[in-house]
C-alpha cells in the first residue's frame, strides 16, 4: 500500500476492523518511512451475476425485484423487513457459491421456494402461485399437500 503523504510503499497494517455489512475490511496504517498514519478500506470485488429469462435475454441480478416479489408474498405475515434482506444475501450467496456467473430465472426460482418453504409457509404458497404461474384451485391445492406430506415425514 502506498503512502498518500510520501508516496513510499513501505507501509504497515497497526489494526483491522471488518465490517460486515458491506463487506468490508477497515485498515489503520503507519508509514515505515514518514511515520504518518492513514485508513484504508478494503471490500471484496464480486462479479455481476446474470439471470437468464424464459425468453433468453439476460438481465443483471436485482435484489430489489427480488425484494419486491417477497414483499407481496409475507403480506401481513410476521416477517420483517431486515428477515427479507437477510434473506436475499442467503439467496444471493448461494447463487455466487455456484461460481457461475449466469443464472435460470427456473433455478432462481427453485432456490427463492426452497428457503421459503423453510422461513413461511403461507409465503410459500402465495410466491408459488406467482412464481409457477397457478391457473386453477387445483394447483393451490397440490403445493398445500406436498407442504402437509413433507410436515408428516
């Protein structure tokens, strides 16, 4: 790291604090040449992820859209707004733990329903109707089974 007052590179690191809502990692330095002391902020670089749609085109990731659809699904249910965000950093680091950098609106999906079903059921049913596109009673009422097998095993 380069000093920012004397240009020489012969630095140290005297503390570090990581943050980890952003992510990030906070340095306090000394310069072995000058002896003056700076910060540095450090953060991990993440390659942008691409969801491919139903009809090929790709759009970047969005976790507001993500935000927004779960929003509509826990309506009225006792889930807050930080479990939604929690939420979605799980969601997405699942995705990035895949180490690849395009993405199935499908899989997305699978994975959004998976942790769902853990976190609300009624959420569940509710973003899976919206998700798989539910045009009968009878849909509803095949999710709602396969919830009731799935509690009795």
């Amino acid at each position: 790291m380069r000093c920012p007052f004397c240009n020489s590179e012969d630095t140290k690191v005297i503390d570090s604090r990581a943050f980890s809502e952003n992510n990030s990692i906070k340095r306090r330095r000394e310069c072995n040449s000058c002896e003056k002391r700076f910060t540095t902020y450090e953060r991990i670089e993440e390659n942008p992820i691409y969801v491919v749609k139903k009809n090929k085109s790709r759009e970047k990731f969005n976790k507001e859209k993500l935000l927004r659809g779960l929003e509509r699904a826990t309506n009225k249910r006792n889930i807050s707004r930080d479990d939604l965000e929690r939420f979605i950093a799980d969601v997405e680091k699942v995705i990035q733990n895949t180490l690849k950098n395009e993405i199935t609106t499908q899989e997305v999906g699978e994975l959004v329903l998976k942790k769902l079903k853990e976190l609300d059921e009624v959420a569940y049913v509710r973003f899976a109707s919206v998700y798989k596109e539910f045009d009968d009673i009878k849909s509803f009422i095949d999710v709602v089974e396969d919830i009731k097998k799935d509690k009795e095993i």
